[in-house]
C-alpha cells in the first residue's frame, strides 16, 4: 500500500491506494485540484470544506447523470470503437497516399 501526498487548492492530502494506483489517483487528483480552483474563483469562497463539498456535489451530479442518461457501457464502447475505426482508416488512407507518392517519385 503506498501513501500519496495530493495536493488540492493548495493543501496537502495524504491518501493511501493500492500498489500501481498512484498515477491515477494523482490524476484524479489533479481533477479535484482543478474543479475546486475554478470554483473558488467562480463562488469566491476561502473555505476549503464548502468547495470541497460543491465539487463532490458537481462530480456525483455527473456521475448521476451518466448512469442515468440512457447511454450504456456498451454504447460508449460503440462509439470508441467507430471513432477508433474511422481514425484508423483515415491513417491507412493517408499511408496509402504517401507510399503512392514515394513510388511515383522513385519511378
């Protein structure tokens, strides 16, 4: 179990997470970080534990909305796996172009 230090609007956190979690919990981390700064300068509060708050509020408002969108898992991966797809074939294509030229210029 490893023990993080998190910093979040300027004050330090120490977090324990599971072994070969530390990067994602310093990068959720770095949300929380962001979330609360904006909201200071949004609602111009000084105290850490309402901004601490509002920004877990926001954040299940979220996660609230997102498991009660409709949108399922599966339809999410649906939608990686077409822009993954037509970002692949828009490579291929552009490889294609450029192999098409270097064998034009090499004849």
């Amino acid at each position: 179990m490893a023990i993080l230090n998190l910093n979040v609007n300027r004050r330090e956190y120490q977090i324990a997470c599971g072994d070969g979690e530390e990067q994602h919990l310093l990068n959720l981390s770095y949300e929380l970080d962001k979330r609360v700064k904006d909201l200071s300068r949004t609602i111009g509060t000084g105290n850490q534990s309402l901004l601490l708050v509002v920004a877990a509020v926001q954040l299940l408002d979220e996660l609230y909305e997102l498991r009660n969108s409709g949108s399922s898992r599966a339809n999410i991966q649906d939608e990686v796996d077409k822009i993954s797809s037509a970002t692949i074939s828009q490579i291929t294509s552009k490889i294609e172009d450029l192999a098409r030229r270097i064998e034009k210029k090499a004849s």
